[in-house]
C-alpha cells in the first residue's frame, strides 16, 4: 500500500505576526491612554517601561531618540512619540491606530466635560489629584533614573545631562528645551571620526505629509478669515496653534487662554480654570483641553447639543493633526539620516541632553505641590515600587486616584 504523506502544518504568515503584534501594541496604547498621568515626562517615563522593558518593541536609546525629536516639532510631544512608535512597528495604519486610541480617552471626557461644564463638581479635579501628582512625579523620578542608567556611559554625556538638567530648571521657556537638544547634539557631533564608516544609500525623502501640513495650515488660514462658520474658524484656530507651539501642554495654556478667552470670550476665566485643572486630572494627552474648549465655543448660536460636540471633535482634531503630520514627514527619512556619521555621533549628546530634562522635570513638577511629609513619602515609594517591577503601572496609578476619591 501506497504511503500517504501528510501536509506539514500551515506556518503562521509573517503578515499574520505582524497583525497579531500591532493588536497587542494597540492594546498596550489603550493602557497607556487609560493610564498615562502627569505630563509627556511622566508619559515617557510609562512609555518606558511597558513598551521598552516590558514589550521591548524598541530600544531605551531608540525611544529617546524618538522623543527628543519630537521635542523639537511643534505639537503634542507624547502623542507624536507614541504615533512614531506605531509607524515603527507597523506602518501608516497602525501610527494613525495609535494616535486615535491614545488620544480618545481624554478627548471624550473633556469634550463631555466641555457640554456639561454646568454640572460638574467644581472640587473633583482637585480631589482627583491629590495623590495622583506625586505618584506621577515618582514615575519621572524613576525614568529619569532608568535612562541615565541606560545611556550615560562617558564623561561627556554625564556633563551634558548635568549641564542640561540645570539649564533646564532654571530656564523654564518653551525654545530651551529644543535648543538644548540641538546644542547636545553638536557638542558630541564632532567625535564623528570615531564612528565606522558604511556605505551610504541615497536620500529620499517624501515631501507628501509636509505638503499636506502646509496647505491645510493655509487653507485653514484663509476660510478663517473669510468664512463666519464657527467650526471652521476653530479648526483654523486649533490647527494654527498645534502647528506653531512648541514646550506642551504648558505652553499651549497661556496661549490658549489668551486667544479663546481674553480675545474671543468663547468661555470665562473660571471654567478655563476648570478645564485646565481637569486635563491635569486625566491620563493622556494636555492637549486634549481643545476639545474641552472647542464643545464650550459651540454652546450659543442655536448649535445645540450635537454643535457641542462637533466643536469637540474639531477641537481634537484641529489640534493633534498638525504633529502627526509632521512626525509622519519626519520618520520616514530619520533613519536615513543616521547613516551619516556626524548625525550619528549626534545621538549620544542628544539622549544625554534627554535624561537631563527628565531629571529637571522632576524637580519642577514637584515645585507645585505642597512639601508635606507625605508627598515626599508618595514621591520615594512610587520610585522603589517601580524598582521592584513586580506592580502594573495601571495598579499603582488606580490606588491613588481610589485614595483620591474616598479620602
């Protein structure tokens, strides 16, 4: 009898790998999305530890390349890091995933705020923070911790992260941070002879999402000021300011605060306040405060519920799509520029420069907080919890906000 050779079992496709993977990556961005408290620093610092030490799509110095490059784009520094990890690891699609899932908690419960700012308990953002602030501050301390660990190996990078962390403190304006970042760079730019030599692949760059960021900027800019539709004249407002803010969420405050209620009176200084304080509150992004104003711009003029949360949306919208753009523009060619030895020997002073805003940024959020014995107390234990890498971030960020809420 003939034998019958069976089929050898079908081998999972490297597409399905892939698919399977940015599921989980897109699940982790949720997490972080749910989770994320305090800031792009602190941001970075969870970034750090679950997409870096736990998952390890990427490398700590890859991230921090990653960052620092976003620093120096206008926009949302957190959402453009987290949107590149994506491009990374899956493309267009997943980056454009990412960006979605990691902005949407945020920006639904400030666009809600935003229609029901009436209702809500003036006293909830502040009960709310109490103890998540120093805990956030205690996810910095340790990213700062971890990173120089990681990164700082010479006598150079340790002065540049010093020097740095110093600046950084003591000047506290929003073009320092992306100057700094340059000038590490050049300061280690000039041991490039250091480095091998490899064969250059020529430069292409994609000029397609450049171009589509300065159109819409100026197409924005003149139905702004020709239209008298309300929801086109916040887009052009909100994407005007995410395509020209650089410094976060706390420079984007001021400005906003000048614009929308100083000039445009689309809301009163007490419920800005009230916004601001909430968005410090909340996981994600800052900048998810557009859609907070954007709900409250809609509230007259006969637009009713629905106008509320079309200016949400526009808010959101407005604001996050300028930076992704333009780190869309930016990634494709980032790593072929790295092929260039003087680019290269420029990575080693811009990740020192990096973990010295870390460590600044430890210091200065920590400056609003009353110094009482027990937020020096939140700040250490959350630091030697996370040393011991045995709680879930999302634990430890539900215990404060628990603690927040019946205490």
């Amino acid at each position: 009898m003939e034998d019958i050779k069976l089929a050898p079992p079908p081998r999972r496709s490297g597409a399905r790998t892939r698919r399977v993977r940015g599921i989980i990556f897109l699940k982790d961005v949720a997490a972080l999305g749910l989770s994320s408290f305090g800031g792009p620093q602190a941001h970075l610092a969870m970034m750090m530890r679950l997409l870096v030490e736990k998952r390890r799509y990427l490398t700590t110095p890859e991230l921090l390349e990653i960052a620092a490059l976003c620093q120096i784009l206008p926009g949302p520094a957190s959402a453009q890091t987290i949107t590149a990890v994506g491009f990374r690891l899956g493309g267009a699609n997943l980056a454009y995933l990412t960006v979605f899932i990691w902005t949407l908690p945020s920006v639904i419960i400030m666009a809600l705020a935003g229609v029901s700012i009436s209702y809500l308990d003036k006293d909830l953002a502040a009960r709310l923070m109490q103890y998540i602030q120093p805990v956030a501050i205690g996810f910095v301390a340790y990213s700062a911790y971890r990173i120089a660990s990681k990164v700082i190996h010479t006598k150079t990078s340790t002065a540049l992260m010093v020097a740095a962390a110093i600046l950084a403190y003591f000047f506290q304006l929003p073009w320092v941070l992306p100057l700094l970042l340059l000038a590490g760079g050049l300061v280690t730019t000039f041991r490039y002879r250091n480095l091998p030599q490899v064969e250059k692949q020529p430069m292409r760059v994609e000029w397609a999402n450049f171009i589509l960021w300065l159109s819409i900027l100026l197409v924005a800019a003149l139905l702004g000021s020709f239209t008298h539709l309300l929801p086109v004249r916040l887009f052009e407002n909100f994407y005007r300011n995410g395509s020209l803010v650089f410094g976060g969420g706390q420079v984007l405050a001021p400005l906003f605060y000048a614009e929308f209620v100083e000039f445009k009176h689309y809301l009163s200084g007490p419920e800005f306040l009230s916004g601001y304080g909430l968005t410090q509150a909340l996981p994600g992004p800052n900048f998810s405060l557009a859609a907070y104003i954007g709900a409250l711009a809609m509230r007259t003029g006969g637009y009713g519920f629905s106008g509320q949360l079309l200016g949400a949306a526009v808010g959101a919208t407005g604001i996050f799509l300028p930076g992704t753009l333009l780190i869309f523009f930016v990634i494709r060619f980032w790593d072929q520029l790295k092929q260039y030895r003087v680019v290269k020997a420029s990575l080693e002073g811009v990740t020192a420069v990096s973990a010295g805003l870390v460590w600044a940024a430890t210091f200065l959020l920590y400056h609003p907080l009353p110094n009482t014995p027990l937020n020096l107390t939140l700040v250490a234990v959350t630091f030697l919890v996370l040393l011991w890498e045995k709680i879930p971030s999302y634990v430890i960020i539900g215990t404060a906000l628990l603690a927040g809420t019946i205490i």
